[in-house]
C-alpha cells in the first residue's frame, strides 16, 4: 500500500523477528562480550571506584569496582545498527553525539571531571542531534484534538536539545544509584518504546526506531547480567548518560512520544525534580550528588540493593503498560499522579525517619 511517497508494508512475523529479535541479540551478545573485556581493562589498568562515603556520598558500595559501563553501551548498539540497517544523516548524527558521550564518560571515569562540564558535553552532543534532523516538531495537544506545532527550527532545536540534555541527567541521577538499578529500568523503558514504534511497523520510516531501540534493550540487558548484585562494574557517568539520551532519541524518533518516557521514566523524574529542589532550597549545588534519593532512602527503610533494583524494574514495566494505553490528555493526568505518589513517598519516608532518630 502507498500514501503519497510512503510506501507501507504488509506486517508479518518475519519483519517482526527482524525488528525485535535480530537487534537485540546483535546487542545482546556485543554488550556481554565488551563489558567482560572492559572489566579485564579496567581492573588491569587500575581504573576502580574505590570512592568512600566522604570523597562520593552518592556512592554506596564498599569495596573498588571498575566503572567504563558506557563503552560496552555504545559499541553494542553501534554494532547492531551497522550490521542491521543503513545510516543516514539523522542515525549518523545520533551516534556521534553518543560518541561524544562515551568518550566523555570515558574520561570521567579516570578523572572525575566537573558535572558542569559533563552538562556543557551534554548540550553539545544533543546539538548534535538536533543539526542532524531529529527535533520535537510537535506534540500531540494534552487539552483537546490534534497536534501543537513548532514551526521555528530555533524554537524545535531548543526545545529537543533541552528534552535530550534533561532526560540525560535526570535518568542518570534518578534511576543509576544500585546494583542493576540503571540497567534494568533502560531495558524495560526501550522494550517500551520498542513496542510504541511496532504500532507504526507497517511504515518503513518507523524502523529505525524500532529496531534501535529494541537494540539498546539489548545492550542495557547484557550490562545488567555484570551490574546484578553484586556488581561487577558499574555504569559510571557515560552508561547513565547514555541511556537518558538514548531514550530521549528514541521517543522523538518514534513520533514525539515524550510524554510516553515521562511516564515510564516517572519516577527517576519526579525524584530527581524533588532532589534539585530540595538541594537550591538548602542552598547546595543541583548537580553535586547526595544520598536523598529515593533508592537511599529506601535502603534506610532497610531494604536490600536487590528489593530496590526490583521495585524500580517492577514500577517502570508497570507505567510503561499504562503508558501504551493512555491518550495524550490521560498521560498528563498520569504523570501528575506520579508527581504526588512520589513526593508523598518522600515526605513520608523522611519523616518516618526523622521520628525514629528523635526516639
């Protein structure tokens, strides 16, 4: 069938087989391999978290762990990609800006650079992005029928740039703080996605987010059986960032579906809105990490790294189910719902807390 100059395909299995299953087992596959010699690396050379509570009060874990879990995350997706699909001025751009990222993780892990510098790298490489042709040109309207456009390219390229650049940062302060936390909430939120861009699979221009995002499950999947507690590596900055920015690319990709990632992603979110808030209150820096978080505060409740890591796989499956069956007046309702569940979890764990210290 053809509309105009799309031609759109019958959908069959084969062409379901050859966007789900053939991406991720690609990345699969190159994620495990490159995270086993990158763990090799980075303990030969030395490169270990060995952080305390004092020199990294985000950091929980006790003994030397080897970060670098962005270079298995952008080799695993490149590779699946190269060997699946063609790459055009729009995939090109979004692989060198996650090359940009990758390296700067990279470094990061060996020097511990700024977070403001990380957040200046941030911005250039989702400028990358949206040069290359992938912009928020619309969203669907929250309050009624049909689209809001933006038909400014400078007000589009804004609007993307500080869609990717925040969804980087709040997925990595957010949802990164425990053993298999980050990457099992990345592999749910892209099986998402994934399944968001299969409604459109009868159009050939919703393949590449389909097959990409099922190829950063993928990769995220082959992280997590190294990142399980107890870890064998961490994410560090690069693997955090990385799966912000890929997931913001994916849902602009996929039509705009923005609101669709606020929702799986809604708790990472509305904690990390909260933290900064809470952080400009007292006066302290946004960017500097604490443990306020709400997977600190739950582990002060007592529970394990694992119950954690599983609450947060267990939420984000469930609200990317809701999200697929949402239109976009009910996903505004929804993620103002998630906004108070999680402020009221919160405030009602700080102030449990805080009674039992008084005791």
């Amino acid at each position: 069938m053809s509309d105009g100059s799309v031609v759109y395909y019958p959908i069959n299995y084969f062409m379901i087989a050859t966007l789900v299953v053939v991406p991720f087992v690609l990345s699969l596959i190159a994620s495990v391999a490159i995270t086993y010699i990158t763990i090799l690396v980075y303990r030969g050379l030395g490169l270990l978290d060995k952080s305390t509570k004092n020199e990294h009060a985000k950091h929980i874990h006790s003994t030397p762990v080897p970060r670098g879990g962005g270079i298995p995350i952008f080799v695993a997706m490149l590779f699946s990609v190269l060997l699946y699909g063609k790459i055009d001025t729009q995939i090109a751009g979004i692989f060198v800006g996650g090359l940009i990222i990758a390296v700067t993780g990279i470094v990061d892990d060996i020097f511990d650079i700024s977070p403001y510098l990380r957040l200046i790298i941030g911005v250039i490489a989702a400028g990358i992005v949206a040069l290359s042709g992938t912009m928020i040109a619309y969203i669907s309207n929250p309050i009624g029928m049909g689209v809001i456009q933006f038909n400014l390219t400078w007000l589009t390229s804004a609007i993307t740039i500080l869609w990717v650049v925040w969804a980087m940062n709040f997925v990595n302060m957010g949802a990164k703080g425990l053993d298999g936390q980050l990457p099992g909430v990345t592999t749910i939120a892209a099986i998402v996605m994934g399944i968001l861009s299969l409604r459109f699979v009868g159009d050939p221009t919703a393949w590449p987010s389909a097959y990409m995002s099922f190829a950063l499950a993928g990769a995220y999947a082959g992280l997590l059986s190294f990142n399980i507690y107890p870890q064998k590596i961490m994410p560090g900055w690069g693997g955090g960032a990385l799966a912000g920015y890929f997931l913001a690319v994916l849902s602009i990709l996929s039509g705009a579906k923005v609101a669709t990632a606020l929702i799986v992603l809604g708790v990472p979110l509305m904690d990390v809105v909260y933290v900064i808030g809470r952080r400009i209150a007292e006066g302290k820096s946004p960017v500097w990490g604490d443990t306020n978080h709400l997977h600190h505060q739950l582990l002060k409740l007592g529970w394990s790294k694992r119950q954690v890591a599983m609450f947060y796989w267990l939420v984000t499956a469930l609200l990317g189910s809701i999200a697929l069956q949402l239109n976009s007046q009910m996903k505004v309702y929804t993620i103002l719902l998630i906004a108070i569940s999680v402020g009221g979890i919160l405030l009602w764990i700080n102030l449990f807390l805080s009674s039992n210290r008084s005791e």
